[in-house]
C-alpha cells in the first residue's frame, strides 16, 4: 500500500476529512473531529491508528510491522509500517478498527448524522 492508495481509503469512510493541523509534513484523517490515522508525508511509509489496548499487544507481539504508537499514547496507538509483510487486507483491517473504535466513542448523535451522508 502506498500513500495514495491509504488516503483514498481512508477518505472512503462515512464522514472521514483530512487535514494538515500539526503542519504541512502531517496528513491527519478524522471522524467527527476525533483523528484516527495520522501518516507522515515525508517518510510516507508508515501510519499512526488507533486500537484497542489488548489487541495491540497482541498484533506487535505477531508482526514486526506493527510497533508502538511513534509520538502517541502507546497503549492506545500503534505505528504501523506498510512496506513490510503486512497485506492490504491486514492494512485495511487495522484502519477500519481505529475508524470504528473513533466512530463509536462519538455521541450518538454526532454517530447518527455521519451515517445519514
């Protein structure tokens, strides 16, 4: 997977925008105004995303891709390098659980307006 490829992705999500908040080098896409995947544009080959705290021990545990959150909340955040052994389905799998864990921990209200677009 390469950059484009994640943007496009992760713009395919009901409610997803992107932005530069933290400056021109960091591309953040956000549900609702909470981010759940931040990509560095210079180096472009890895994501931040969000997980679930007991799931991301065990997925640094079985993949050297998956490291760590660089510069987040580590337990709450992983690293993810998409030019290893990972595949687009596996790349894919870890977007779509931060999107939802980001997803779900929106009021109800906020949940109910995105998926009516």
């Amino acid at each position: 997977m390469n950059i484009e490829e994640l943007r496009d992705y992760c713009l395919q999500k009901a409610g997803a925008t992107e932005g530069l908040p933290f400056g021109e080098e960091t591309l953040v896409f956000k549900v609702g105004e909470k981010i759940f995947l931040l990509i560095g544009l210079e180096q472009g080959n890895r994501f931040n995303v969000k997980c679930d705290p007991e799931r991301a021990i065990a997925l640094r545990e079985q993949h050297e891709e998956v490291q760590p959150g660089f510069h987040m909340n580590k337990k709450h955040w992983n690293t993810v390098f998409m030019d290893g052994r990972l595949t687009f389905k596996e790349l894919h799998e870890l977007i779509d659980h931060s999107y939802e864990l980001v997803f779900n921990s929106l009021p109800q209200v906020k949940r109910a307006e995105i998926a009516s677009l």
